[in-house]
C-alpha cells in the first residue's frame, strides 16, 4: 500500500497538474473594487482631493465624483 501511496504522490503533480488562478476570478475582482471603494470613501470622509483619491485607489475620476456626491449629497 506505501508503494501505491508514493507512486500516486510522484505521479498526480505530473499527470494533473492544475494551477488555480485566484486572482482572475470575478469574486477576487468584486472583492478588489470594493475594497478600493471602501477605501476611496474613507478618504473622502478624511477631505482629502479628489486628485489624490484618484492616485491612491486607482478608481476612476467619475467613479470617485460618484461616491464623493453619495458622501456629501
């Protein structure tokens, strides 16, 4: 039976090999903009320009004028 186990453990990585990209996920994606969101918002709360929202988070100038009219309406 150990002689089957090691056999199987030398030959699964070479017959199966898969490699999970996490990151190109649509659920990673979400995750990241809303994190960028989040932290967009705080920075807006915080006065900060805009500008430098824009710098910081990588969002979109629209998309930070967006939130920035849903903090301060």
């Amino acid at each position: 039976m150990r002689k089957l186990e090691n056999e199987i453990n030398i030959l699964i990585p070479t017959v199966m090999p898969f490699d999970i990209d996490y990151k190109d996920t649509p659920t990673w994606r979400k995750a990241q903009l809303e994190g960028k969101f989040e932290i967009a918002k705080t920075m807006l709360i915080e006065k900060m320009p805009v500008a430098q929202v824009v710098k910081f988070t990588k969002l979109t100038l629209e998309q930070v004028q967006t939130l920035e009219k849903e903090i301060n309406p």
